[in-house]
C-alpha cells in the first residue's frame, strides 16, 4: 500500500531547473511584481493566473511547470524576448539573429544617407556676361 503522506521527491532536471532561473530573473529585471505580471497575463491569456501560480513557476522547490502557451504572453508583460529565445531551437535562433543583423544594418544605412550633407548647389541668379 503506498502512504500518501510520503514526502514526493522532486527529480532535480538540469533544463527545469534552467527554465526556473530564467523566469526568475526575467522577472527580476522587469521591476514588475508577480503579482502585477499575473494580472496582466490573466487578461492576456483570458485565464486566471495567480501571484501563487508564478512563485510555483520560479521554485525549485515546487512541481509546478510553465506552460509553453503562456509564453508568449509573459514575454509581452515583462516587455523581454528572451523566454521565447531560449525556447527556440539553434537553427530559429540563428536566423532570427541574422535577420536582427540585416535590419541593424539597413537602418544604419538609411540613417547615414540621411544624414549626409547635400551638395552645395549654385545659387540661380545672373550670370556674368561673356564678353
């Protein structure tokens, strides 16, 4: 018979306990509060989402585990893409980087046509006669 009150060991994974670091300090940085991030997926992802449920995200202690399709909503609370990144594969990852590269470079193009000093034209007017 097995005693359900047998403490349930939590498997420590080197990729969950990864994900959870992440998401701490993505949040962290944001300077949002958890609680303030779980009302604003909640209306993002038209489900309720507690201050409870993201500690339980962030602790290694707890079993809980993010679900991928709120991903993007958090990324979009906190204003940061580095979840949705990390959850990318190499290959995503390097053509997102490449393209990031191509638009730097464009704008960095454009803004320097923009900027260049035009020509100096002759002023219209008379012009001396020949004599």
């Amino acid at each position: 018979m097995v005693n359900l009150r047998q403490r349930i060991t939590i498997v420590k994974d080197p990729l969950e306990a990864a994900l959870r670091k992440l998401l701490k300090g993505l949040i962290r940085q944001s300077r949002k509060s958890r609680a303030n991030i779980a009302d604003e997926m909640s209306l993002r992802v038209e489900r309720t989402i507690s201050k409870r449920m993201v500690d339980d995200w962030i602790s290694p202690k707890q079993r809980a585990r993010f679900p991928a399709a709120f991903i993007e909503a958090f990324c979009e609370v906190i204003g940061d893409d580095t979840l949705q990144r990390h959850v990318m594969g190499a290959r995503l990852r390097g053509i997102a980087e490449l393209r990031e590269q191509q638009l730097t470079w464009l704008a960095d193009s454009l803004r320097a046509e923009l900027l260049k000093p035009k020509p100096q034209r002759k002023p219209k007017g008379k012009r001396p006669r020949k004599s």
